[in-house]
C-alpha cells in the first residue's frame, strides 16, 4: 500500500470511529496509535475532502418552527436539529451545531465563558482544526468537578475551545459547590478567583447546558447535590440548573441549601452577558429548558425537535 492510500485509510478508519461508532477524538487516538491532535487534523480533512458529509434533514417546518421561537421567546436565533434515537447522537447532532454556531459568534478583543457537560464536551469534539481569533479569551463559568467524566469538566471544555481559536483559557481554580459559607467567602476573596470571577463576568458570549432536578442528573449522579438537598431544593420548586445555580419552572434563582454555596457567577450576572449561547436538547430536559428560556437566560438557543415542540405549545398556549 503506498502513502496515498495509507492517508485515505486513515481518513476513513478516523471517520468511521468517530461518526458511525461514536467514540471520543482521545479514544480514537488510543485504538489507532496517535495523538489526540492527529485525530482532529484527519477529522477535518475527511470533512474538507468530501469523504464526510453531514445532513441532518432539516426540513422547512423545522425553519418555520426557529422563526416562531425566536418571535414567542424574543430570542436572536435558534437552531433546531432533529431528534435522535439516543442520548449520545443528541448530544453530538447539538455539539456539531453549536460549534459551527460559537464559530459564527466568535469576535475579536472578546472574552467567551465556557460552561461544562457533556453536551458542550461534544461541542468542543467537533471543533476540528484551528480558528484564529485575534486577542480572544476563554474562561471556565464555573468551579471544577473532581469526579467529573474525563473530558467533561469546566476547565478541560474550556481548555479545548481555546485550543481551537488559539486563545488563552483560564480555568476557575475552585470547587463548583462548597459547603459552608465561611469557606466560600474565604475562596471568592483570593485575588486570583477574583480575577477570573470579575473575567467571566465581562463576557460577552457565554455558552452553556442546563441540567434536571432529577435522579438521572449529572450533578446528583455525582453526588453534589444530595437526596436531603434535592428535597430542599424540590420544595421550593427547583426544576433546573444553569452554571450550578438553581431556578424555577419560571426561570427564577430559588434559595439553595444551606449545604450548598457555588463559586462562580451569580445568575444576575449571567443575563448581563450581551449573547448567551444555550446548548440543551432531549425530551428529559425539555421542562428545564423551558424553564431557562422563560427565565431570559438564553439569546441564542440550540435544540431538538422534541423541545421545540413543547417550547411552542407552552408558547401558544398563553393567553
């Protein structure tokens, strides 16, 4: 075999791990022996080349149903695609819209502010090659999560997006949740935190997920809210988080736990970010969802078809 066809094969092998098996750009980078940033360079010429195209049979409904959206929820865009038969295919038909999207958005002399999880992970999968964006920054939204999914965690997301754009990433070096209020303030007064806390804030993109107040939850899976916890916050109507901080089924902050302090951002300063990007789709998050548009938290909104519908009933439905 000669060297021509040696990088076809390659092409391909790489393509057909990531599109058809779903595994993870380090994954492939394991079971074929390079590094991770080789898998991404032959992603983007199987891409550049025309041996991957990708349709994701948007229909002109689904473009009437964006338009109607962005007019009920007073949004700037939205982008629907369609439902998928598993979780993992959701996420990576939202992250591969969602990175061509934070591409469109991407401005020079900006900060951007990265949440986590792994529908952002997927986001920053299918960021493929490099983007310059002259004295652009990237900054974690939130504290890390020890137990987190490799790949997953707010700094690494963010580490990654950065690489792409060739932009510097600070991570917030900090817990997301701790657990009494003297050490919260003791952490949210080093100068360091501060610095970045005060960085995020002056975003003026900020992409994030939303998450469940359900069992099934990344953030009780991994045990930061616990079941006495999940009650308190059940009982004052919790039904969603953003960046880890709670709200209502009408987007609004409820009390947290006396058990439970974030470090990062408040909500308030959340919503004074110019665009924010949510990236959240599956019928299981459709009422979270919900919840962050009525609350203002989004701009920009991508999603699936499922939460689309709900967002127009409940959007039709008002008097």
């Amino acid at each position: 075999m000669n060297e021509l066809d040696t990088k076809a094969t390659e092409l391909a092998r790489a393509a057909w791990l990531y599109y058809v098996e779903e595994l993870t750009q380090s994954q492939i980078a394991d079971k074929l022996g390079v590094s991770r940033s080789t898998v991404i360079r032959l992603l983007q010429r199987a891409r550049q080349s025309g041996l991957v195209t990708i349709s994701l049979g948007v229909s002109p409904e689904t473009f009437e149903a964006e338009r109607d959206l962005e007019a009920f929820y007073g949004l700037k865009k939205v982008r629907i695609v369609p439902k998928a038969d598993n979780g993992a295919m959701q996420r990576r038909w939202l992250g591969q819209v969602a990175a061509e999207t934070l591409q469109e958005m991407a401005r020079e002399n900006s900060i951007v502010a990265i949440s986590w999880g792994r529908t952002l992970q997927s986001m920053a999968d299918s960021l493929h090659g490099e983007y310059t964006v002259p004295n652009m920054q990237i900054v974690a939204l939130i504290g890390g999560l020890h137990n987190a999914q490799k790949g997953t965690n707010p700094h690494e997301v963010a580490e990654q997006v950065g690489q792409f754009f060739k932009a510097p990433a600070r991570a917030l070096y900090a817990p997301v949740y701790v657990r009494n209020a003297e050490t919260a303030a003791g952490l949210i007064s080093d100068p360091g935190l501060t610095e970045t806390l005060d960085r995020a804030g002056r975003a003026s993109l900020v992409v994030f997920s939303i998450g469940g107040l359900t069992d099934e939850a990344t953030m009780l899976q991994l045990g930061y809210v616990n079941p006495t916890e999940k009650e308190f916050l059940s009982r004052r109507g919790a039904v969603a988080d953003i960046a880890c901080r709670w709200i209502d089924a009408n987007g609004e902050p409820v009390e947290l736990p006396p058990t439970i302090h974030p470090i990062g951002i408040s909500l308030g300063e959340l919503r004074t970010i110019p665009d924010r990007l949510m990236v959240a789709g599956g019928a299981s998050k459709a009422e979270a969802i919900l919840a962050g548009v009525r609350g203002g938290y989004a701009t920009h909104l991508i999603t699936d078809e499922s939460v689309a519908v709900r967002l127009l009933a409940d959007a039709r439905n008002k008097p």
